[in-house]
C-alpha cells in the first residue's frame, strides 16, 4: 500500500491506522482463507525530518515486526489486535527517540507493507517430551503419538484408559475410532478451536492448562454444565512447537501450587485449593478469574504480605483534612 498516494499529507500514525485497519485485516483473511495457517509480517516507512543549520534535513526508517505474528482463520479478532500492537510499538520507539533529543519529526508515511506465508510449524503436534519439573509430578500422560493430531490423542488417553493399566503412553492401547466430531478443526489446534470442538461435541468439556516458569497456569476452562465429565489437558510448548497432553492427577499436578498444605480440590479457574470437596462449589459463585479469564492466584509469602507507610512527613492530621474539605464544599 503506497500510504503516500492515499493521504500525501498523513503523518498522524494513529489515523492511518483507524483508516486502514480494515484493510490490512481483510488481506489477512484472504490469505487466510487460501493457506489456512499464515505467519505475518507488518511494516511501515516513515519519511522523518529535522532542522538543522538553517536546513531541512530528511531521513527514511522502515518499522517492521521482528517476530511475526502467526494466525489462522478463527484469530479475526486477534488480527486487528496484532495490527494495534504493532502500530503502538512504533509510536513507542518513535517516543524513545524523542525522549534523547533526536529532534526528528515524523514527516509523513510512505508505505505500509503486508507480508503473508504460509506457517508451517516446527515440528507442530509431534512428540514432545515432558518438562523435567513436570514429568516428575506423575500426572500426565503423554502419548507417543508421530503425527500432528497430539489433541486427538489426549482426549482418547481420557477417555479410553488402558484395561490393564499398562504402558498409556502407547497409540496401540486407544482405539482409533473415538466418536468425536472433528469437523472443522485444524491439526495441530489451536486453543481457540476447543470451543467450536465442544459445541459439535455435547459430552466433551475440555480444560487445558500451560506450565510457565515451572507453574501451572490456565489456558481456558469448560463452561459446559456442571454434569458433563471434564477432561484436564496440558499444554506444553517448546519454541514454535506445541503438544497437548491428557491429565490424569489434578490433585498431583497442583498439589505443590497450593498454600494450602491439605488441598484436594481446586477451582480451575483461580487453582486455588481446598480441602473439602463443598468448599470449591462455594467459591465458584464468586471466582470469575481476572476479568473473567482464567488465571492463578499468586498470594504473598508469609512477612511480605504487610504493606507499610513510610513517608511520615505526608501525613495529614485529621482536623486539618476535614477543614480543608469544608473549604472544597464550599467554594463549591
């Protein structure tokens, strides 16, 4: 997009980017609708101008993502987000060299730039071993499956448990044929294609947790009702490459995240832990995670959880305070 010839007087990034967001997002889409899987690349030339001796000086700088965003045809939503982060990353550097006196302007935008691939992920869906930190809990089971379809397995690992208990980690011990509706899902999964599997799957409630730092987090939780059977997953990544995998053991995975010594249920949303089983149905009343979204709840350890006041001299005195707001109220 030649941005010069659109508006020869745009200089306002912001702007641009409210004018044409539906643009670059519609491009997306197209490739998306074509590739399925795409990684993008935004760029943005900008012409930039200073005074210097008398003389108008210009320099040209090309903004680009270093990493680029990777989508599919179910992230719409999340184009338009990566399109703003990207411009706000640019007003950002744009501000630091303001900040260090560079004195250059932006004089107006030149070109802004579109690349689409094809994503094709490292390795997506292969077999991946198991964190050192989490393989040691015991409570995942990770299917030594070669293909692509690692979401597949998880579930049948859930659902279809080994007669005699032994080697779950084998394709052999699950049958193939699982009755779960596929349609429409893409392999490897993305996470946000778990809604759409549930709603053409009625007794499929699925929850799936990432492991950060060596913590657990929470990637999504089920909002079937409360009578459909769950089925925990984890999430693990390493690089580009992502493998799920089917939990066996909530209260193994979660045992050592709790303050509570005697947890034996959590909430999936907070993964707070408690010790009787009434206990987490009360609390769901009123746990909506952050906003809503899932989360887990980082309580501060024990001598750090006082906080203290230490600039003394601020302090007001109380009589001094309600004479000052009897002046406010009556002015006002």
């Amino acid at each position: 997009m030649d941005a010069a010839e659109t508006n020869p007087n745009n200089r306002d990034i912001f702007r641009f980017a409210r004018e044409n967001k539906e643009e670059f997002t519609n491009l997306v889409e197209q490739e998306i609708l074509e590739l399925k899987n795409v990684k993008v690349g935004f760029g943005l030339e900008l012409k930039f101008s200073i005074e210097r001796d008398g003389e108008t000086q210009f320099m040209k700088h090309f903004f680009k993502n270093n990493i680029p965003f990777i989508f599919n045809r179910y992230d719409e939503e999340e184009i338009k987000e990566r399109f703003d982060e990207f411009i706000e990353n640019i007003e950002g550097e744009i501000e630091v060299w303001s900040e260090r006196g560079s004195g250059w302007v932006v004089e107006k935008i030149i070109i802004a730039d579109v690349n689409v691939a094809r994503y094709q992920p490292l390795q997506g869906g292969t077999y991946l071993p198991l964190p050192a930190n989490l393989a040691k809990k015991k409570a995942i089971i990770n299917v030594q499956n070669r293909d692509n379809e690692c979401l597949k397995w998880a579930l049948r690992a859930a659902l279809f448990p080994p007669k005699d208990g032994k080697n779950p980690q084998r394709p052999s011990k699950y049958p193939v044929n699982d009755g779960i509706n596929y349609g429409g899902i893409d392999f490897p999964t993305p996470v946000g294609q778990i809604d759409k599997l549930e709603a053409q799957n009625r007794n499929l409630a699925i929850n799936v947790f990432g492991w950060e730092n060596n913590r657990v987090s929470v990637h999504r939780v089920s909002k079937k009702e409360a009578n459909v059977l769950r089925i925990n997953l984890m999430l693990i990544e390493s690089g580009m490459a992502q493998r799920y995998c089917y939990v066996k053991k909530v209260s193994a995975l979660l045992f050592d995240q709790s303050k509570n010594s005697n947890a034996k249920h959590y909430c999936m949303m907070c993964l707070t832990g408690f010790s009787r089983a009434d206990l987490p149905v009360s609390h769901k009343k009123y746990c909506n995670g952050v906003n809503a979204t899932p989360t887990r709840i980082e309580m501060a350890e024990e001598g750090e959880n006082i906080l203290f006041f230490h600039n003394y001299h601020k302090k007001m005195r109380a009589r001094e305070r309600a004479n000052k707001l009897h002046r406010v109220d009556r002015v006002a």
